[in-house]
C-alpha cells in the first residue's frame, strides 16, 4: 500500500527533514496565528454554553457547577475479582463504573464454548448468565451508580441482564443509568467482534431504542464509538467524519422504525479518543458538538435542544501506549485527559500506564485515576467554560477539521451512508494507519521513549497477571448452572426469540425472559444465530 498519499484527510510522509509542522490529519500548522485565520462570524460559531451550536459546552457552567464522571474501564478474570475491582474504584473517588468484557462475551459466545477454550477472563469480565452479572454487583446498589459497558453485538442482551439484577435488588427500570456502547458498524470498520448481518444487527439496535424510551428512559441506549476507529489507526478528522457518519446510519434506522426523532435522540452518547496532540484534540471535541447540533436540528428536523447537545465520554489513546518505558504513559495520559476536559467531555476514562503490557494493576488504575483528580481540582482546566475559546489557533483549527470531516462525510453520503461505504471507510483507515507507521518509521513522528529518547533495556514494572484457574472455575459455575434448569422451559424460550427474530417484535421482551428462566449469553444469541445467520466480513478485512 502506497503511503505517499495525498489524501486530505491524513498527514502526509515527508520525512523529518521537511521543516512543516502536520497534525495527524493533515493539516499544517503555522508559526504563528493571528485575527486573519479565523473566519469571519466567529461569535456565531460560538454562541453561549448549552445553546445552539453548543460549541462552548453542552451545560451553562460545566465544570464549574458539575466535575465529568470520572470512569475506570475495569473487569477480568472472574465476576468476582471484578466485583473486588469496582469497589476499590468506588473507594478511591470513582463516579461511574466501566465493564470490559472478555472476548467470548463480546462475540456472544459461552465460556464453555470449544471456540473459547484460553479467552475466558483474558480481556475483561466473563458473563455467561444472571448469576455472573449478580455477582459483578454484589454490594453495589444500582440506583447509586452509573454503569457503561464497552459491548456491542451482544449489547441487548448484557442490557437485559442487568435489569434482571436491578429488580433483585428492588431497583426499577427507570431508576438505572450507564450506556451500552451498542455500536456494531465501527466493528465492521475497525475491531471486527461483530456476530450478525448489517441488517439484523441495526433491527436489533432499534429494538433497544424502542425498549428503553418505553422502559428505560435514563439508559444511553448506544455509544457511538470513534475511539476504536482512532485505534485502528484513523486521523482525528476521519474519526469525527466516521463517527458522526455512523450516527446518521443509526437515526435513520430508527426513524425507518417510526421513533420520532426527539424520542430517541436525547439517549444517543458518543465515544471518542483523547490523542497527544493537545489542541488538536480541543478542537476536534468544539468542532464535533457543532457539526452534531446542524445535523440533528437541520438534516433531521429536531427541535429540541437535548436531542441536538452531543454528549460523549472520552478514553486516552491505548494505541499512544508504550511498553519500553511505561511511565512515560502517565505523562502521556495526563495531557490527552487535559485535552478531553478542556474540549468539554462528559465522562472520561484515563489509561494505567502499564496496559501496553496487562491489564491494569490496582496502583495504575489508581495513579489513572489520581491524574484526573488532580485534572480536576489543581489544574485550573474546570475553572471556566471552553478555556480556549478564542484562541486564534484553536478557532482555526476547529473551523478547519470541521470543513475537512464535511468533505469526507459527503463522500460517504454519496456512497448511500454508512452501511454501504463501509469498504471505503476501511480503506481510509487503513492508509491513514499505513501512513502513521511510516511517519514514525523513518523518525518524522517522535514518539518518546520509542524512536527517540530510548533506552537499552525496557523498564520493569509489576503487571497483573490473571489467575490460570479462573477459567476452570468458570466453567464450573457454568456448568452447575446448566444443569439446574428446566430444559424443556427453557427450550420454549429460545423458539420464543428465533420467532421474534423472524417477525418484527421487539426482541428484548422475550430475551430478558430467556434470561430471567435460565438462558445463557450463548444460547440467547445462538438463536438469533439461527435466523439471522452470521456475517462473514467482506473483501476489505
């Protein structure tokens, strides 16, 4: 694959003698601004916090009335190293709760499943049944907590079980908060745990919208995710153009359902990654909320202001993470979180320094979550709304990655939206990533402690390492669960869901049933399986 792109979207390879400064996305910067490069009509394009366009903010004081919630990604090994884990974080200052899973529970697939066989407890949590989400929130009320969970595919299901839980705990349905990330068309583009069709995939993430504007109505009932496509390895223009580009695809899909636009759009979250470059990254977030309230309000009719106020969580780049000198990371992770509240970000999750290597070990989540503490109350950045608003630089940068991910998402559009550009999009990300390995190749990107300023020997530092037999003891709760149901009820269940999934009802009614009488993740999602099949990938992976 040629590098020597002049996509406008992607920095160009111009080895590290060229004198010019190029952000990641292309765009030069220039030794100095001034008045002149910022348009005229500024002060529209601002406006005041928590108005139309909401480039300012999405709340009149931000953080001045209301710090971000502070989340730490955590789960593996075992429900209950993870139940361990969240109330630790909780102790410690923690706001809000963040589940990673294991990747047979992202693919929907048992712990018991031969395909599983080494994954169980590897990357996150393992959750096969109600027994396992109950246990993840042994002594954790959840009407106090808000919950996100990084799942997709299977998110309707992970949903359904941790209501379940919440009405063992005496908990209504309206009383829970959190998010499921529920974004399956960035798996086609960027991480690949995807398990059905293009299709189905978006029947099924309207059935969650519909479930929750009727049942849920403080659950996000999607997270729509540019931080993985960064990961792949995608410029901050296309993460803005790919993500919002999703967004459309997903609005569309719902009005096609008949939900009216001010139903569902309040409960739309977004995701995005906080990269080293500190402005660009502030000005990607004032760019974005702009770019979201036209869309919402123009393109789709909205008219009410919550529906057109983009909210997002942000994540630091795990892709900026080095294993040769990890704590260097700390500093790295610093500064790409004072990048996210200084751009307005409504939750925000900081990286360990050691995840190049593991899992986070309680001292690195904890130092994680220390950095945002000290973000928030000795930095100065929550003191005042959108801290560099005016800046010659950052308004010109804002004004140009907006005019640059329009461009893209026009091309998109023309290829009929999301879905059907999807092998266009991965092309897109696919030479950007080329371009940024060449980039640090050849020294043009320094990369501190890894091209430059390295050291003989990589630093040692303690790692988490998962227990061996919490797979083995998985498997045995599984199986003990297994064998005291009632089979022949249970069959019923499932032929209940694959006659759903071949009609039009909503899917969850007869999942969260399933559920509650003893069905597991795999079983759930092996009988949608059934119907929808599975989806292969195209020619572009």
């Amino acid at each position: 694959m040629s590098v020597d792109s002049e996509n406008r979207y992607i920095a160009p390879v111009v080895g590290p003698d060229d004198p010019r400064k190029i952000t990641d996305s292309g765009i030069e910067i220039e030794r100095l601004y001034g008045p002149d490069d910022v348009a005229a009509g500024l002060a529209g394009r601002l406006g005041e916090p928590a108005a139309y366009p909401f480039t300012r903010g999405v709340h009149e004081g931000m953080y001045r009335d209301r710090l971000w919630t502070m989340r730490q990604y955590a789960g593996f090994s075992s429900p209950e190293d993870t139940n361990q884990r969240y109330r630790y974080l909780i102790e410690h200052g923690s706001t809000g709760l963040s589940m990673a899973f294991d990747l047979p529970t992202q693919l929907g697939r048992d712990s018991d499943d031969p395909l599983c066989e080494g994954e169980v407890g590897r990357t996150g949590v393992p959750i096969d049944t109600i027994e396992d989400m109950r246990i993840c929130f042994e002594s954790i009320p959840l009407d106090q907590v808000s919950t996100s969970m990084t799942i997709n595919a299977p998110a309707v299901v992970l949903l359904a079980l941790y209501e379940l839980v919440g009405e063992e705990q005496g908990v209504p349905a309206a009383a829970l908060r959190g998010t499921v990330q529920n974004d399956v068309l960035k798996e086609y583009m960027a991480r690949g745990n995807y398990i059905y069709p293009p299709e189905a995939t978006m029947r099924v993430t309207t059935d969650l919208f519909e479930y929750c504007r009727d049942r849920v109505p403080k659950w996000n009932t999607i997270s729509i995710s540019g931080y993985h496509i960064r990961e792949k390895g995608c410029s901050a223009v296309q993460e803005v153009a790919f993500t919002l580009s999703n967004a459309i695809a997903y609005v569309e899909a719902a009005l096609d359902r008949g939900l009216a636009i001010d139903e569902f759009a309040p409960r739309l979250a977004f995701f995005f990654n906080g990269h080293n470059n500190v402005f660009q990254e502030v000005a990607k977030f004032r760019a974005v909320r702009r770019m979201w309230a036209e869309i919402i309000r123009d393109r789709f009719g909205s008219t009410n202001p919550k529906s057109q106020m983009i909210r997002f969580h942000t994540q630091t780049g795990g892709v900026t993470l080095q294993a040769q000198q990890p704590e260097v990371n700390i500093i790295r992770v610093a500064l790409q979180g004072f990048a996210a509240v200084c751009g307005g970000t409504q939750s925000l999750h900081t990286n360990g320094f050691d995840e190049a290597l593991a899992l986070p070990t309680e001292r690195s989540a904890r130092i994680a979550l220390r950095t945002q503490q000290v973000i928030a109350h000795e930095s100065g950045a929550a003191d005042t709304v959108d801290p560099f608003a005016g800046s010659y630089f950052v308004e010109s940068l804002t004004d140009e990655i907006e005019l640059r991910a329009k461009e893209l998402m026009a091309k998109i559009d023309q290829l009929g939206g999301s879905v059907q550009a999807l092998e266009f999009m991965q092309r897109e990300i696919e030479e950007s990533a080329a371009s940024y390995h060449e980039r640090y190749r050849t020294g043009q990107d320094i990369i501190v402690g890894v091209n430059k300023f390295v050291t003989d020997e990589a630093d040692d530092v303690d790692i988490l390492k998962v227990d061996p037999a919490a797979e083995e003891r998985q498997l045995k709760r599984l199986a003990l669960f297994k064998a005291n149901r009632n089979q022949v009820e249970l069959d019923a269940r499932l032929e209940a869901i694959r006659e759903a999934a071949r009609g039009d009802q909503n899917l969850i009614y007869p999942i969260k049933q399933t559920l509650r009488d003893g069905g597991s993740i795999g079983e759930v999602c092996n009988a949608m399986r059934d119907v929808f099949g599975e989806y292969k990938g195209g020619a572009f992976f």
